[in-house]
C-alpha cells in the first residue's frame, strides 16, 4: 500500500509557464523524494507597463511518502 501527499508551491519564470512548471519541480526535487506529479492549480502572467515580465504558476505536487 502507498501513501500520498500534497504540497502546494508556486513557481515563476521570466519565459514561459512550462518552464515555471519545471523550475518548481526541479527545486522541489532537491528536498522532496518520491515525486509522482504535479497538478497546475493557476497560471498568471506578471505585468509591467504594459509588458508581461513573468510567467507564475502555483503547482499541487504529489509524493508518495516512505
């Protein structure tokens, strides 16, 4: 039997929201095992003068626990 859990982070980037996706999975990954998926809960895109400067995404990430 496994056991999972969820954690929610947020992530952003200054490219895309599939690399704000991966960043926040590549820096969850340093300190969480066992990550099985993650779930793109919201995207929003950072605005300055009229120019979008980042793109954010809040991630629910599941791991199976030990």
């Amino acid at each position: 039997m496994a056991v999972a859990k969820v954690i929610e982070l947020t992530a952003t980037s200054e490219e895309s929201f599939e690399d704000a996706v991966k960043q926040g999975i590549a820096k969850a990954s340093e300190t969480v095992r066992g990550i099985k998926g993650a779930w793109v809960k919201e995207q929003k895109v950072l605005v300055e003068d009229g120019r979008i400067t980042g793109f954010r995404v809040d991630l629910k990430v599941t791991f199976v626990l030990d």
